[in-house]
C-alpha cells in the first residue's frame, strides 16, 4: 500500500465525513485537531498488544542522529528515536556482547568486549562500552535496534505502519463521535485493520520459514 502524508490522510477524513474533497485549511482547529487524532493512533498501533512491528527494526547506520563512530570514548549517544537493542553491538567489527546493568558489578575486572544500554526516552539512551576497552578514534559504531513510531508533526509527515486506513477510520471515528454520531462501523472498520496488521506481522515472510530473531532475549530493552 502506498505511504499516505498527513494531508493525504486527513484529505480522505474530510471527504468521507463531509462528502466532498475540499478538505480543512491546514491551520484550522479541525485539521490542527485531526494531527491529534492521527498521532493518537500510531501511538495506539505502536502498542499494540506487545507487538513487534517489523517496520521499527532499524540500523544505526539509517538512524538520522545518535554517534556513528568512535571519539576514544567509551560512553556515545543513541538516535533520539531509540527504545531498545536488537543485536550485538559491533565497532570495527568487533563484537560487544549486550549486557543487562544489573551485571556491572560482577563484570567490573573484565576485559570482555561487553557494552550495555542506559537513560529513558525522556532523557535520552546511551551505548557504554566496557571502560576496561580502549578506544581509538573514527571507528565506525553498528548496531540494530527497535525505534520508536514517527509521529505527524508536518503536512508531509508520513507513518511506518503499512496501512495507513487504519489511521483514516481511527480519526474518522472521533470526528464522527464529537458530531454526536454513532461512530461504530468506523471503529470496527480501524479494529479490523490493526488485527490484520498484527496478523501479517507474526506470519512471516512468504518463503521464509522463520521471521526476524531478536538476538536479545524478549526484552526490556538491554540484553540478557
């Protein structure tokens, strides 16, 4: 399905509440509240049922932000959209084991080549390599990991989740419903979309017989 833009998303909202396509001037309350509406949703498909959407894996590499190579430091930023770590970490294609925190102190006197990942989303995530490592300079940082959903902050925002009708019938419902309308069919018509999604994601890809591994176990986020 065809990446929709916010415009385009709210475009269709408008047509199928008001039945024509002049749609709302984008800094009116309406489209400014269907911006709400939009990332209310993808906040929704990004929680869904503890799922694991293949279209948050992602790479340092593709991250728009967060440190790529190495300063002689040992601690260096994640991207801003960073939740957890999906693989070891490898610099210079050397391979960091991933290490829960609660293991530092009995990993204090090793030389092992080990990181672990610390901070929150609100404060911001950090790759700490073992201190005992030196580093040197300009070497190149890879790793995969879990981001966090996109949301819509322009008119030309667009969404990872691969059908964006499941944002359209969301949004559709809440205007409907501040109408005083039964908004009903167009819940359902979301719910039935967002199951669907979840049941793509879990079935893997045609031909192959198992999907994406976490190489970290199930996790909160940083290691095992």
């Amino acid at each position: 399905m065809a990446t929709l833009t916010e415009t385009q998303i709210l475009g269709i909202v408008y047509s199928l509440k008001e039945g024509d396509d002049d749609g709302w001037d984008v800094t009116s309350e309406e489209y400014l509240s269907g911006r709400k509406y939009c990332n209310a949703a993808i906040a929704r498909w990004e929680y869904y049922d503890n799922t694991k959407w293949r279209e948050l894996w992602t790479t340092l590499t593709a991250a728009a932000d967060g440190d790529k190579t190495t300063d002689g430091t040992n601690v260096y930023d994640c991207p801003t959209n960073f939740r957890f770590p999906s693989s070891w970490v490898r610099i210079n294609d050397v391979h960091y084991e991933v290490v829960t925190p609660n293991r530092l102190a009995e990993l204090s006197d090793s030389d092992a080549y080990f990181c672990y990942f610390s901070g929150s989303d609100k404060d911001g995530h950090k790759l700490n390599i073992n201190p005992r490592i030196a580093l040197g300079t300009g070497d190149t940082i890879e790793y995969e990991y879990y981001k966090s959903a996109s949301t819509f902050t322009t008119t030309t925002s667009t969404t990872e989740m691969s059908n964006p009708y499941f944002i359209v019938n969301s949004v559709l419902s809440q205007f409907i419903k501040l109408d005083g309308e039964d908004n009903i069919q167009e819940l359902q018509q979301a719910d039935e979309f967002l199951e669907q999604m979840k049941i793509d994601n879990e079935s893997g890809f045609f031909g192959v017989p198992d999907p994406l591994n976490e190489t970290i176990s199930n996790n909160s986020g940083f290691g095992e």
